[in-house]
C-alpha cells in the first residue's frame, strides 16, 4: 500500500513539473558596426559567466557574422582567438591566396537563400544591377565555410541556436530577414556595404546588401522569433537624431545609399528597438570605425567589450533571475 502511495505521489509530482510553464526564451539581438564587432566578444563572455541561456540570435551585417558564428557553437574564447589571429585585411579585399581553392558550388547557381536560387555570378545591363569593380567576398565566405561546416542549403532554425540575419534589398528598398539557405552566403550578404561589396542576386531581381541601411539593431526580429528576453548589443558610435522625412528613391542602389546617408531612414525602428531591449548594452566605441581592422585596435575593441560586458553584470545577474523567475515562484 506505502509503495502504491509513493508511486502515486511520484507520478503527480511528475505531471506537475510537466505542466510548470518553461524558463523565459532569451534572444540577443546583434547590431552592425563592422570593426567595432570585436566588442561584442566581450559582451558574450559575460552572458556566458552569468548563466544566462541564449535561445535566439539576431544579427545585422557584422552581428550576422558573430551571431552566426555563435549560433554555431563557436564561443566567445573562440571567438576572441579570431578576432586577434585573422588577417582581416586579406580577408575582407579577396586576396588571391584566400580564394584559390574555391569550391565549385561558388561558381554556379546552386546555392539557395530563403529558397530562392542565387547568382554569384551575374551580369545584368541594367545600371541599377550593376556595379562594376566590386569586392565579391569570395574570400569572407571561404573563411565563414571553414568555421560554421554546415550544409550548402539548411534551416536556420536547425543550427544549435536558431539565426536570423538581416539584409536590404536593393532593388525596393525592403528589409529582408534570412532565415534558410547557405549559411555562409546569409552572413555575408548582410554586410554587403554599398559601394565595397557586390550585392548578392537571390531569385530575378533581389539584389541583397548590407542590413544596417534599415535596420541595424534586430530587436524586433529576434523578437518574432519567440524570445521572451531580449539583450540587444548596440555598436553605433552615432547619436540617433530626430527621424527624418521619408526618403526619396533614386535611379541607382548607389544614388539610394547616398541618399539614405542624409536621410537615415532606419533611425525610427532602430530607436524603437533599442527602447524595446530588456537589455540595451552600448560599448563606448567612441574614437572607433567600422574600418579599424588593425591588430592593435582589435585589441582595443576587444578590451572595452570585456569591460562593458563586466559593468553589465550586475544587470544580467538580475535578468537570469527573471528569466527563472516563474520556476522559483512555483518551487
């Protein structure tokens, strides 16, 4: 009878725990800043010590390559290791001796983003799709292959850590959110800045570049995902401003950068977004660009990020017991 009654008492115990509601689903939300993401490093390392869990990861041109790499499995000790050995300046102008063993899929149209096939290779008469000189990024997506090792053609959702990134459309004007395809090419295609990097021609007419044109802080992407929590790392050095009028369209996705460099007409949803982060972290990058690839100054990013991420742990302390909080309340 005492067994039956332990039994019974187990069971329930069971059945409650698997009723309880799960701990708070926590997305980061990774901003752009080329250079500058070396402090982010920083800011993960502390999310690590602190315990907090990380379910969904956004990221914008830069903050697609840390937040793809780390939806990966690749941490923030790894990710400091990088930071510091990488030769960024061959890496990011193509140097021959990076791209000389292109694998063939790179040549050919058999690499999908949100299922649609895309063209590395195109040339288009129109002025608007074309862009003569360009950096390819041949050499960025080599490198992001060798780390990341997934498939030609996946769900993002599949990757340890669901991903998004964040590009713009060219050619409308429109924010587009990555969400399956080649990994590589995802992240690279976010940080397609005008006028450095060839667009990447997804479909007949999508011409994908750099995400931070519309929105460099993706709180409300990764907000879509279902995180609950949301930690946003901002790496602008540029104070947000008044929101301007609406931006007029030009002939070329050239004249249409120059134009959005006046306008800025992200500064309305990146104002929102960084209002709507349960988590705004800001490294003081002040002094920094997104072009300060040098050693030393890596270095220095890396150390402001650290100690960014250590004044902010108080705050992800008290955050963790948020996220646990209906767990403890009913314990």
């Amino acid at each position: 009878m005492k067994k039956a009654v332990l039994l019974l008492l187990l069971l329930l115990c069971s059945v409650v725990q698997a009723q309880r509601p799960n701990r708070l689903k926590v997305g980061l939300a990774l901003g752009g800043g080329g250079a500058k993401g070396a402090a982010q490093v920083g800011v993960l390392r502390a999310i690590e010590q602190a315990g907090i869990p990380v379910d969904y990861i956004a990221g914008t041109s830069i903050g697609s390559i840390v937040g793809g790499l780390y939806a990966c499995g690749i941490r923030s000790e790894q990710l400091d290791t990088l930071f510091r050995s990488q030769h960024w300046m061959k890496l990011l102008t193509d140097s021959k001796s990076m791209t000389r063993n292109l694998p063939p899929r790179y040549n050919e149209d058999s690499l999908y983003l949100n299922g649609q096939i895309v063209h590395l290779s195109y040339t288009r008469d129109s002025r608007r799709m074309r862009r003569p000189g360009m950096i390819k990024g041949y050499a960025v997506m080599l490198r992001l292959d060798s780390l990341t090792r997934q498939p030609d053609s996946i769900d993002f959702d599949n990757l340890p850590i669901p991903f998004r990134c964040v590009a713009v459309d060219a050619v409308d004007g429109q924010e587009v959110v990555l969400r399956s395809g080649n990994l590589p090419l995802a992240m690279r295609s976010s940080m397609s800045i005008p006028g450095a990097y060839k667009p990447i021609l997804v479909g007949d007419s999508t011409l994908l570049m750099d995400g931070g044109l519309l929105n460099n802080l993706p709180v409300d992407v990764v907000r879509d995902m279902g995180a609950d929590i949301v930690i946003a790392v901002d790496l602008s050095t540029e104070k947000p401003g008044k929101v301007p009028r609406k931006m007029k369209r030009g002939k070329t996705y050239v004249a249409n950068f120059f134009k959005w460099k006046r306008a800025r007409p992200y500064l309305k949803k990146y104002n929102q977004n960084a209002e709507d982060a349960d988590l705004y972290i800001h490294p003081d990058l002040k002094g920094y660009d997104a072009l300060d690839f040098t050693k030393k100054k890596i270095r220095k990013m890396l150390e402001i990020g650290d100690s960014t991420g250590r004044a902010a742990m108080p705050q992800l302390q008290e955050l963790r017991r948020k996220i646990y909080q209906e767990e403890k309340e009913e314990s």
